[in-house]
C-alpha cells in the first residue's frame, strides 16, 4: 500500500533514486543535471548545515559571502586550479535578452549585449577569495584569516545523480589566510577533524581520515586530505576534503603581508568543502529496502504519532493524551509531529513514515490508553516494544541516542567487514568483484601505476589514511617495493 | 584618529558609502556590479534571516532549494514577468573553457560546447518553480503549497550601488499556491505584515503599507504589496514586497488541481521577497557622521568592553572583572566582546566601535573599578553614564531595549516629520526640492499622469496606503477629480 521501493538486491542504484524521490528528499528540474531540494531534503541539510555552522564558529571561523561570477581572466591565474576546473564551467557571456523578432512573444539573446570579458559560474571560489584578500591582507596583524562561505556552485558533469552528482550543489568551503606553512598545515588538519567529528557523531557514518596522491587532489593544491566512508554497496564515497594550498593562489593573485620583521612573503592557504553531496552518502549508508534511515541528531522529524481509533470518542481520548505527550517531548528538546489527518490510514501512515526515515514513531490506540502503554517502534532495527505512558519522553529520548549509536556502530560494523587488505593482483581483482569495500594494498607511489589500476579495475586510491603503518611489501600491480599500503575502492 | 568618514550633509551618497566599506559590510568585488559581504555584514545578515527564517515557519512555511538557471523557454512563459526582466539577465551560453591556443596559459570559451538552449541566471524564480509545482499539485489536497526559498539572485544592473542595487544579491522568495484566490489574497496580506513586523520591531524602521499602483507592479504580478520607509535624505526606499500572482503562473505552466467536486482549475498563487537591500535601508535610515547606528536586536555585537589601564598589575586587575561581566551578560544572551588587544589604544577601540554601531560600549578602567563602577556609553544617543558593576548586566540588558525603543522612536518621528500633504503643484515641487519625504498628495488614477509626473519631477508612487481614507479632491497634475491622496517620494 505505500510507495513501490526497488530492493538494493535487485537494483542498487534504483534503490537510491527511489528513496530520494519518494522519500521526498529531491526532484528532478528542467534544468539539465539541476535538482529540486524539496522540503524535506532542504530540512535535514538545514540541519546539517546548523551543526556544521557552530562548529565552524567554535573554531574561530566566520562567513561572508563572494560574488558567484568569477571573471575569466581571475580564473585562469591559478593555472593548475583554472586547467582542473575548465571542462566544467558554465560561462556567461551576455547580459540582456531581447524580443525575437521571428518568434512572436519568445525572447533571443541580445547579441549587442555581449560582455567584453566572460563570466565563470564559481565551480569553486580560491580566484575570486584570493583575488580579494589581496586587498585585506597587509601586515601579519591582518592574518590569520578564517573566512567560510555557505554558497551554491555549479560544476558542468555529464552524467549527474541526485545529491551525488549535479552541475549545481549547495555547500560551505573555507578559505583561510595564514603568515606560516605550519599554520596553514595545522589548520587544513583541524578541519579534516571538524568533518570526521560531524560525518561520525551527527551522520553516523564512520569515515577514514587520509590524503590523496598527487593524482587525485584538488587542482591548485599542494596536500588534499579527504575523509571517506564505504556505501552498502561496498562503493567508497568522499565525504569532505581539506586541502592545503602552500602559497600557489597568494602567489597567482600577488597577496603578500609583512611579517614582524617587516620582511614581505607571500600568504600560506587553505579550502576546504563539503557539500549536499552528504545527503546522498547518508541515504546510501544506512536505509533499507523500506526507506531511508535517518540519525535522529539531524533527522528532520525525531518522533511521529500516530492514533489509531474507531469513531469521534475515542479520537478524542487519543489526542488530549497524544498533546501531553508532544507537549513533553517538545520540553525534552524533541522535534515531534502528531499525525492526526484522517484522509490516511495507519497502515499507510507506518509505511510513509518508514519511508521518510523518521527514527521513532510511537502508535496510540484506544486499547493501549486504557493500559496506560503506548507501542514505540524504532525505525533502525523496526523493533516494536510496549512502552508505560508514565516516563514515556524519557524513554523516547533515551531511545534516539540508542538507535544514533546503533546507527553508527552497524554502519562501522560494515565498513569494518568490508575492508580487507590484498597481497596479490588476482587477490586485489577478486575483493574488487566481489563484496568490494576498501582494500588495503600496497602501491609502488607512482602515478602512472595508480592510473593503470584504475583503468584495468575502475578502483581508486581513496587516501593514504593518516598514521598510516609503515610496512614493507610489494605492488600489487607492479610487484616494486612499497613501504606502505594504500587504500583502494571504487567509488562514487 | 579614527577612519574618515564623509558628513551626510557634505554628501549624503559618499556617507553611505563610506559607513558600508569602512564599517566593513561590504566590499567592492573585480566582478562589474557585485559585491563581497564581510563577515561583519554576513553577521548582520544572518542575524536579520535568522529571525525572519523563524517568521516564515511561525507561520507555516518550509523552505527548498530550486535551480539557479532558468532554461529561455521557461522563462518566457510567462510574458508580463519575462518581459519585465529580460533587460537585466545574464546568460548562460557555453558550458565549458578550452585552452586559448593562441595565448598560451590562457582559457577562450569552447566553441564545440555551446548549449542548445541558453539558461538564464535567475533573477527570480516563479519560472522555474511554477514549472516545478505543476508536478507537485493535482488535487486540493496538494494545496496550500507554503514554500521559501533563500538564495542569491542575479538582476544585470548598469547603476549599482552597494547593498542598495547590485548586479548579484542574496534574499528569500516566497512561492505559494492555494485554492481559492481569497486564500492567496490573505496569504499575500500576510506575509506584508510579516515583513511590517520584521522591519519596524528589529530593523527599528517604521513603514507604511500600501499597494502599488499598475505602473509599479512586479512583472506578472495582479497587485504588488509592499512596505516603504523613509531614509535621512527625505527619499523613500521599498522595504519588501508580496504579491498576488493570481493564477498568471499558474496558466503560464498549466498548473491545474482538482477540488473537492472533482472540478478542475487553475492554482493561485502568491510570491514575496526581501533582500540585502534592506541592509542598506538600515543604514541610510538609523547612522549618524560617526559611523553606523545599529538596532540591538540584530546587531551582530551587542556590546564591547574596552580596559583601560597602565601596566600589567591593572590589566590583571580588569581581566578579572570583564571575565565577570562578559559571563553575566552571556548568561542573559547578551552577544559581547572584551577587547583587550592592546595593539590599539581605548581611543582607537572607541572610534571604531562607533563606526561599526555596537550599540553598548563599556569602558572599564582602574579608577572606576576601585569604585565599583563603570562608564557605559551608548550608541544611539553618545550617552554616558557611571553605572555601578552591582546589576550591571541587568543595566544593559534594560538599555539594550531602550535604544531598541529610541531608534525606532526616533526613525518615525523623523518620517512623521517628513510626511507632508501637498494640494497644488507648486506645493507638490516645493515640498520634493526642499526637504523631500512622503507626499499625500491626490493623483487622477492614470498612468499617463504618473509616468508625467515622474518625468517632470523624478517623484513616483510609492504606494497606495492600506486602509486609505477616502477623500474627494483633485489632481496635483491634471486638476481631474480624484477619491485619495496616494503617496509620492523620490526613491531608492
């Protein structure tokens, strides 16, 4: 009775399309690779955002906002950033539309409207923040600057997926300004850890923190560290990147400062981002084939109630005991709705909510009242248990930091099993083929390796992960010595 | 010793301009009429869309997230609205750059990556959402439709003005559909009088409601409500507008429900925005020749503490009580800063806390301290006082409402002041080139007389008041017989 949902057995990646849309998460636009961000997706990235803000804050940060035009000639100054982001870039080139005179009532693009230097839809923003903070940056007294920005940006992708991989996302990226590379390096790190901290204890989904080979960084960076997590699918995903600069966009944009001595040199960098594309981590990490699963501390609706009667009277018992209980749940700091819209069943109420991913949904029955009890099924495990009305909100609450850490520990459970280390080329392309996950193997260090292995096996390094075991071994692919594994996966 | 700041009486403009780059909102950009938010602005900002967010979902709104571009053909579906804003787009034409074979190191525009259709930048989004509502609604049992979205806007601007008019800004819009058009009427009345609500008891401006006449309408809309206010150089600036769309848009996209009869008809609709235009209302209206003049309840520094001693026994001394203060006024939700960098001298810090409006500056020095007091200075007013640090946080708690008060009090004395009934043209010219303000004045209820008089004196309608009285008299301009006086302004 309630929406048709494909089975991950049966197609994966249908699954995921079906849970965003009927879950009422996204929608398709008519904007070739654009997504609608429907209200019940824009609430829970609202909360993501919330708790990413404040952590951003306590760490010193502050936002601001930069123009979403890069003028081409600011673009292609970092001439490794300009070059990795080209083949992307939605351009404007003119300014004005005009009547078509050979289409009554459509319009053309003024061709006398042309702008004299084309306009760059930021795909990220290190040349127009750059170009700017020359103006802001002249002494040391003037540093560090941590600046964040929360902004959409467009990348132009041929194949797009929703939240995963659209030409326009919504995200946060960091730009910060240090007087020293040890500063800078230390910043880039606390911010990886700020990522890990929020996609593990508010997500819960557990992440490996590395950095990427030189193949796989940012363009413009000198370090990119990432943290990354493993889909059921046994597919990696890349949750969040903090890269560190070096000195490449002062030295494009010409942003120098004086230290105390009065000595100039050029400003030390950082950006780091994550982006709406963790919605799409969080769907495919922990939902099911009934829906999504959603970690209470960013779910957009903590506890639904439903009542469940025959006729006005005991309708009416239900909602004077079902307004005490959101009345205590709502005290509690729980975000709670009681669905009383008579146009649905319960049934289909159960399966739309189940749906929806809400963690908790508490069912109020005639019966039940006269028992003082309530039947409180939780989402993650579908586990139902009868519940004293006497104490109810505190075992709710009680409950939503059982099913956050149940969450979290069966997300890492997973990871866990599904990450195993490969001596051998074949070993290797048996893992990869089979369950997948992250495999641990060692690599020869040069990218011309790295490239082979991924054409023969689409599987990428995913990261070097930090404090990383030194140990000697072999390539898998070359057989040359290496001194540490690496970690392999395909990925999203 | 502080920063120079142009009097308003010597240039009113160049004051403006000076408060917003030296009171750090807002900078200039390299992107032809766009501008950077500083952070101390973006606070500004994310205090006022703070309040306003909880505005909207006191009263049932939720927010999404709808694409930036506008594909042309969707875009001039609805005429009235396309051509009212054709003349300012940017477009989108190309969506990749290419290595410019003939200027090594620089990027041209693909010319293989033309897109099929152009997208434009939206300048604001009935198009795409009204598209994207067909898909959502079918039956009343869709409707009411209560949907905002925050999100940056792009209107292609030739004269642009910080904050006032720029090319790119940052707003909310508002997007309903209802039922009935009574429904939608009192959406759109609604939504004025939260904005009413929002601007005069937290921006401590006052505003008169109104509708536009024909000539000022938005683009496709059937009525444009809106709230004006009166800046300091007697011009009037639009504050916010809503407007009843009635089902333009809906038949634009064909967005038809069926209703209880099973009955089918076009949806009603509504749409409502502010922006960072407001910003610059707030300054022109409440700053002075110091710097700007910030309402408590939004401003992003609430108060300052500022020590001032000689050596390090009298620092220690003051640290220890501001660490006091600081708590106790946190404890009350007081936003403060103890700033204690003693790279600036206390005349310095003074200044520039003026030029930035923090509306409570407490100066604590070793004498004060020894008599158990301290000098609070307020913004508003520059008064002085000696308080005792005994209840001095409930002091201010107290005097944060008081200049609250004050500011607004002050604002609509002065727009009362400026208000002026004018009933011949001689009076109507003198008024305007004097001191300016609101003008009642009776109007013949045509176009042709209001595009005349705008030619002749740069005065337009800002609006019809709601709850006008009616009044027999005769046009300012042509002497034809009029029932109401409307209200004309030079404007912003």
């Amino acid at each position: 009775m309630g929406k048709e949902i494909t089975s991950r057995a049966q197609d994966y990646s249908q699954w995921y399309n079906d849970l965003v849309l009927k879950g009422s998460l996204a929608d398709y636009s008519a904007v070739r690779g654009c997504m609608v961000i429907k209200p019940y997706g824009y609430a829970l990235w609202e909360n993501m955002r919330d708790v990413l803000d404040k952590m951003f804050k306590d760490t010193g940060h502050v936002n601001a906002y930069f123009p979403l035009f890069v003028p081409k000639s600011l673009f292609e100054a970092e001439e490794k950033n300009a070059e990795g982001f080209a083949k992307e870039c939605a351009v404007v080139t003119h300014y004005r539309l005009k009547a078509d005179p050979a289409n009554k009532g459509k319009l053309m693009v003024d061709p006398e409207a042309k702008l004299e230097e084309e306009l760059v839809v930021r795909p990220t923003s290190e040349a127009i923040i750059w170009n700017t903070y020359k103006g802001w940056i002249q002494s040391y007294r003037d540093l560090p600057l941590l600046i964040n920005q929360w902004a959409n940006v467009v990348r132009w992708e041929m194949r797009t997926r929703l939240f995963l991989r659209t030409a326009e996302f919504l995200w946060q990226e960091g730009h910060t300004a240090h007087a020293t590379k040890e500063e800078a390096i230390t910043e880039t790190e606390k911010m990886l850890d700020v990522y890990a901290d929020f996609v593990e204890n508010y997500m819960a989904l557990p992440v490996i923190k590395g950095v990427k080979t030189p193949n796989e960084r940012f363009a413009g960076a000198e370090d990119t560290y990432c943290i990354e997590a493993l889909m059921q699918d046994g597919k990696a995903l890349q949750a969040g990147t903090s890269h560190f600069l070096g000195q490449n966009f002062a030295k494009a944009f010409d942003v120098k400062f004086s230290d105390k001595n009065n000595k100039l040199d050029y400003v030390w960098a950082t950006s780091w981002g994550v982006s709406t594309r963790l919605i799409g981590a969080l769907v495919m990490a922990h939902s099911d084939d009934d829906g999504l699963v959603l970690p209470p501390k960013i779910a957009p609706l903590q506890v639904v109630i439903v009542p469940i009667y025959k006729g006005d009277e005991q309708k009416a018992m239900i909602d004077a005991k079902a307004g005490e209980i959101v009345k205590r749940l709502k005290q509690a700091g729980v975000s709670v709705k009681y669905d009383d819209n008579d146009n649905n069943r319960p049934g289909w109420k159960f399966a739309e909510y189940e749906l929806k991913g809400v963690p908790v949904r508490i069912a109020l029955g005639a019966r039940d009242l006269e028992n003082n009890m309530a039947e409180v099924a939780r989402r993650d495990t579908k586990e139902k248990m009868s519940v004293s009305l006497d104490g109810l909100a505190e075992r709710v609450v009680d409950l939503l930091d059982e099913i956050q850490l149940n969450i979290y520990n069966r997300a890492k459970s997973f990871r866990d099993d599904n990450t195993h280390e490969a001596n051998t080329w074949d070993e290797f392309v048996q893992l990869l083929d089979g369950r997948g996950g992250f495999i641990a193997a060692h690599w020869d260090g040069t990218p011309e390796t790295e490239d082979k292995i991924k054409e023969l096996t689409k599987a990428t390094i995913r990261c070097i992960p930090l404090n990383n075991k030194l140990e000697e071994g072999k390539c898998i692919l070359t057989g040359n010595s290496s001194s540490q594994r690496v970690l392999f996966a395909r990925a999203y």
